[in-house]
C-alpha cells in the first residue's frame, strides 16, 4: 500500500514535466502546419493570387466579347466582323476560297 501511495506522488510531482511538452509540442504544430497555420495562410495567398489573376483575364475576355457583341448588334456599320464571325462560326465560304482557321 506505501509504494502505491509513493508511486502517485512520484506522477503528482512528475506530471507537469510529462504534459507541459506534449502541449507545447501540439501548440507548435497547429501555428505553423494547422489549419489556421503560417503555411496554410501562405498557401491560400498564392491561391488568391491565382484567382485573382484568372479573374482579370476574364474580365478582359468579357469586355472584348462585350465590344463584339455591340459590333454585331449595329450590321450596317461593320460589316467586316460580321463577315468574320459567319465564317468562323457556320464555317461558309465563296467556292473559290480557302478558309484557315488557326487555334488560339
């Protein structure tokens, strides 16, 4: 029975030595590595700068859409890029013709 009690002191008096680092180790972990972590957030950065960067050529692909859709909607005025867009898009041509399309 005393070396039972002499035994729970021992890990009574020990027990701070045994915890405090697995905190601290845990602790460490998550700052750097967790979910909210430094390499999370500068994963996420780079992420948003990808983004970021697709969003603007979007923007500029929406905008050049936008311009030929205006040009399209006014027939008499231009009526080159109708000329173009019924060749791309139903593939028509005179019978003394050849059309290339190149790939963008």
């Amino acid at each position: 029975m005393n070396r039972v009690l002499n035994l729970k002191e021992r890990i009574k008096k020990y027990y701070p030595y045994f915890f405090f680092p697995l905190i601290i180790i845990y602790l460490s972990f998550n700052i750097f590595d967790g979910n909210n972590g430094l390499l999370s957030h500068a994963r996420l950065d780079s992420e948003i700068i990808a983004l970021e960067g697709k969003i603007s050529s979007l923007k500029t692909n929406n905008n050049l859409l936008q311009i030929k859709i205006s040009s399209l909607q006014n027939l008499s005025s231009n009526s080159d890029l109708v000329d173009e867009q019924i060749r791309n898009v139903l593939g028509y041509g005179k019978s003394n013709e050849y059309i290339v399309f190149f790939d963008k």
